[in-house]
C-alpha cells in the first residue's frame, strides 16, 4: 500500500469529529526574527497533547471487532502512548504500552490515567519497539506502531491540509523527524498539494538517524536528548523511501538550541512546547537567513514537557541572558561586611536570590571571606553595571559563571 493524498483526505474525514483542528496562525515575534512570515500549527494543544492522536485514530477505526476486543499493544516514548491510550479507551479497546525507561513522567502518568497498561523496556523507543512486536505475536495482539505504518502515515498528513487550507501561499514546511510518520505523511499531502513547497525536516544531532540514512550511512546516536520524543535510532522501513522521494532536506540542531527554542516560545508566544516540538523553531533560529523572502509553516508537534525539566530550562535561558548571575565576590571579614556588598548590589537595582559564605575552602586572608551572590538583574548590560559598581567600591570580583 501506497500512501496517497486521497488516503489523507479520507483519514481527514475519519477524524474530524474527533480530533481538533488546532490553530493555525502568523507569529509575529519569528516573522520578525527572521524577517519572513512564519507560521505556527500549535499540535500541542491536541487533548492528549500532541499530533499522534490523528494517526492513532485513523488506525484504531480501521480494526474489525475481533480486533477491537483482543486488544492493542502500542511502543511510544510517551505522545504516541498518550493518543493511543485515549481514543482505545474512547473506543473500549484494551490497551498495553510498552515505553523507554526514562520516559518523562508526565506522559507517563497521562497514559496510564487514560486507563492504559504501562510496560517499561530499554532506554531508547527502538529497545520498546522490539519488545511490543514480541508482545503482539505472542498473545495475538494488533499493534499500533508509532510510526512506521500507513494509516499512521495518512492520519498524520492531515495536518498539512489544514495549514495549507488557512496558509495556501506556505514556501517551506519544517518538520520535526523521528522515525518518519509525521514528516512523510506531511510531505505527502503537501507536495501532491504544491508540488512546489520544500519539506524540510528537523532533528536533533545526538539522533540523526534520519538525516544519516539519506546519505546511505550508519547514524551514531547519543544516550538522551531534551527531544526524546524524536529519539529514533533508525528510520521506518515504510517512512524512509516516503523520505527519499518527498523531503528535499533534513536539518540538524543541538540541545542548547532546542531548549532556546522552549524558552522563546514560552516567553514570547506564551506556549509550552516539548524539546521535539520545538525543533522546527530551533532550525528557524539557526538557519533563519535560508528562508528570507519564504513563507515557512512550523509544525509544533507536542507540548508534554515535565515541569522539572521546563523550569530548567527556564533557569538555564536565565542565565545564558545574563538576567540570573552568579559572582564571587572578596569581602572583609568584619561586622557589617556583608551589609556593606548587598546595600552596593541593592542600590545597582539587583535582586539578591541566594548567598553563600567561603572562609575554609578559599586561599584568602584569614582577614577575608568569598561571598557569593545569586543575583536576578535585568539582563548583560545591567550585569556590567553591577560589576563597574562594586569595582569601584573596592570589592574584588572573581568570577561570574554563565552556562555556554
């Protein structure tokens, strides 16, 4: 079976019912950025929040009622997981979810709230997948694969015709890649739309599977990355040829600019997007000069992001803005030392968060103690500020730590 534009439009009308038409709208903080429209597809405000509740649904409805009643087994690092386990229970249709060990634990926790069995296997969604194709041929149940499947497929590229419905004049998709679902079925539908629109994929350099086989090689992953959503070590076998013939270019972008991409959307388009989510927007930022004078459609395909890992990231955007410091600072150890710091940090308008006195592991004087001051200030400009005031008031500074 070959995935077609006429499969998609009939998986649209499949789902239409029963998953949102999520919003589809300009960003003016990226069109600004880049200097070029950008559009964004919020995927991540679906119910279960992510895209894969398309595709799970598309194929849930294609079981006969034998199916149905045996049950499903589904492997997924957690948005797949999510989407099957609501709309089998929507349709009463038991279902076990086999899942990497260090999925995060919000989608975790949301799975097995929708009445799921979780099963826990291997570190990566490869190490799940073998596993639940185990657990299907054994107790005879139907699996739903997170990716490499055609009404997975077909599900998955109606978001497509929705962005080109609202945006028809879109240049450039970018699409984040895992095993290939989501970035073939979009790329499907787009290009049987607009022959002429590139898709471009996105993804993270610790797995690169997808960029790597294009190129006939062998990808070398890392153990974990903010965007283990897309921790695919290797493509579908159904999504890789889809690849071949239909996406023009895959991208590749680090951590440090995935979680850029997290902090920028929270604080400028006030949305919580998951590290696979935003690599669409990660590539923007990175390549921006590549799409001047281009309309380019970003797919946010998931917003599932444990709030200990975002308030990380927030913190970590914090400092790397230079609006949360760290200095050490050389005080006279004497009454009224520390009053005398914080009144010059106060009066250069600093918020002091933390302080923490060093008289033993220090080669100062015995006469001196290192303080070191957490500071929230208004950003690189105000920090240079600070530093000039305490300077000039004779406090000797040591360093002033920023995350690379």
């Amino acid at each position: 079976m070959t995935v077609t534009l006429q499969d998609i439009r009939k998986a649209a009308e499949i789902i239409h019912e029963r998953v949102s038409n999520t919003p589809c709208r300009q960003s003016r903080s990226l069109s600004e950025l880049v200097g070029t429209e950008v559009v964004l597809k919020f995927e991540n405000l679906q119910f279960t929040g992510s895209f894969k509740e398309r595709g799970a649904l598309v194929k849930l409805l294609s079981l006969n009622a034998a199916q149905r009643e045996k049950g499903i087994v589904a492997m997924s690092a957690g948005n797949h997981a999510q989407a099957v386990a609501y709309q089998s229970k929507q349709l009463g249709i038991p279902a076990t979810i086999v899942m990497p060990k260090f999925t995060p634990n919000i989608k975790v926790e949301r799975t097995r709230a929708f009445g799921a069995e979780v099963i826990f296997h291997g570190d990566t969604l490869d190490d799940s997948i073998m596993l639940g194709q185990k657990l299907a041929h054994e107790q005879g149940l139907q699996t739903v694969h997170p990716y490499d499947d055609e009404r997975i497929i077909a599900g998955q590229g109606t978001i497509t015709l929705e962005m080109l419905t609202v945006y028809p004049e879109l240049d450039v998709l970018l699409v984040p890649v895992g095993g290939g679902g989501l970035i073939g079925g979009n790329a499907i539908a787009a290009k049987s739309i607009k022959p002429e629109i590139k898709i471009i994929g996105v993804q993270t350099q610790r797995f690169p599977s997808m960029f790597r086989a294009l190129q006939g090689e062998l990808a070398v992953c890392g153990s974990s990355t903010i965007a283990e959503g897309i921790a695919v070590k290797s493509p579908g076998q159904l999504t890789l040829p889809i690849a071949r013939e239909w996406v023009n270019e895959i991208l590749l972008v680090s951590e440090a600019e995935i979680e850029n991409a997290v902090r920028f959307l929270l604080e400028r388009e006030k949305t919580v997007v998951e590290g696979a989510g935003a690599v669409g927007v990660a590539a923007l930022m990175k390549y921006g000069d590549r799409f001047s004078d281009q309309s380019v459609g970003i797919i946010l395909s998931g917003g599932n992001i444990d709030l200990p890992i975002l308030s990380r990231i927030v913190q970590r955007g914090l400092v790397r803005s230079g609006r949360l410091v760290r200095l050490d600072v050389d005080v006279k150890d004497l009454p009224g030392g520390l009053a005398g710091v914080s009144q010059c940090i106060g009066d250069a308008g600093a918020n002091i968060i933390e302080v923490q006195h060093q008289r033993a592991f220090t080669s100062l004087p015995l006469q001196s103690v290192n303080i070191q001051f957490v500071l929230q200030t208004r950003g690189t400009e105000h920090l240079q500020q600070i530093i000039a005031a305490l300077l000039e008031q004779g406090y000797p500074i040591h360093t002033s730590q920023q995350v690379d």
